[in-house]
C-alpha cells in the first residue's frame, strides 16, 4: 500500500497561494461547499473552497458544477463511516 492519491489529471485547478495545478479528488463529507483536492507540490490532500479556485480546466468546472448541484455519488465509507478511499467502488 502507498501513500500516493489517485486523481484525474483532468480535473487541475490553481489554487490562491499556491504554485502549479491542484487536482479535485472528490467529497470530504465537512459542510456543502468544501471539495477534496490533491497538492503535488506539498505532496498532501487538502479542503477547498471555490472561492479559492483561481483557474481550473473545463472539467473541473463540469466537475465542480455537478458537486454543488449534490449529483456527485457518495463515496463508500467503512466500518467507522470514513470515506474508504482504497475500496473498489471508490474507483468506478
Ligand atoms: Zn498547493
């Protein structure tokens, strides 16, 4: 098992105060509004909001409308209600 995220090399955005593209990787189940992202520069996943988003591809915003409009599927959650990002349905 390793460390690395999967993401959509489609779905880049910048983000405000950060150099290069950042990728969605989907819900963070916080409050409406906040979206799961990857930062390869920092090598972490973070929350962001769209109001942070400064450029993205036509994906994203595809991608971003669908999220706030609640069409995106919940993701799988294990056995302590986390999302359960290493299962299968996860990667439909
Ligand atoms: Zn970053």
């Amino acid at each position: 098992m390793t460390n690395e995220i999967e993401f959509d090399e489609n779905l880049w955005f910048n983000h405000k105060g950060c150099e290069g593209k950042h990728y969605l990787i989907g819900n963070p189940h916080t409050f409406p509004g906040r979206i799961y992202a990857w930062c390869p520069k920092k090598e972490r996943s973070f929350f962001v909001s769209v109001s942070e988003i400064e450029q993205m591809s036509e994906y994203s915003k595809y991608w971003i409308n669908g999220f706030l409009n609640g069409n995106q599927p919940e993701p799988p959650t294990d056995s302590n209600g986390d999302v359960d990002f290493e299962s299968v349905e996860y990667k439909k």
